[in-house]
C-alpha cells in the first residue's frame, strides 16, 4: 500500500538519528520535546512516540545512535510540519548536532 493510496490513513515513521561526536546528549535532549511539539500541533495519532538509545552490534565502536517511532496522522502530515515555525524551531536546532539521519516510513504486512 503507498501512502499516495492511504493519505487518510496514519503513516507509521521511524527515524534514525546518528549524532555528530559528542553530541549525543544534546541531540537526546531535542529528540524528547520532539513528539510532545508534534502533537500539540495536531500532527500524530494518539500512540506514544517512543525514542531509543541504540548501538550497533556489528559496529560498536560507531557509537551510540537514537531510534524515534511514531504516526503521523495522514499522509500530508509531515509536508504540514514543514509550514509550521513550531515544528521548524525543533527541525533546525537538530541540524548542528547531526552527523546523519534516516526516515523510514513502516508499513504493517501482517
């Protein structure tokens, strides 16, 4: 299913956070308001956003990485959250303690 064919529908995003060296307790710290400005905006379900410290079993040495789960509403939520200063002011101070990040949007196959 695409979220094209399910724009009504919540879409499921995890995201992966690699700080910058150093930077993990800062970049924890602006993972955790995240969900909270998300969600007075009206952007995500009800379901808890949830944020992990995690590493790589295979790459120990690459460090600590965070994982965040949540639901968007729709599927125009997230271009939504792109117009918003709120959302904006979280985005952008993310930005300095970034090395990368990946969005991967779930879909359930069973």
């Amino acid at each position: 299913m695409s979220q094209a064919s399910s724009s009504k529908d919540p879409v499921n995003r995890l995201v992966i956070y690699r700080p910058k060296p150093g930077k993990l307790a800062d970049l924890e710290a602006i993972v955790k308001r995240h969900g909270s400005v998300l969600r007075t905006a009206g952007l995500i379900t009800d379901d808890p956003v949830r944020v992990y410290r995690g590493t790589d079993l295979r790459s120990p040495d690459a460090g600590a990485f965070l994982v965040e789960h949540f639901q968007w509403r729709d599927g125009a939520a997230s271009d939504i959250a792109h117009q918003l200063p709120e959302v904006m002011a979280v985005w952008e101070t993310m930005g300095a303690h970034l090395a990368d990040m990946t969005l991967i949007t779930l879909e359930a196959i069973g």
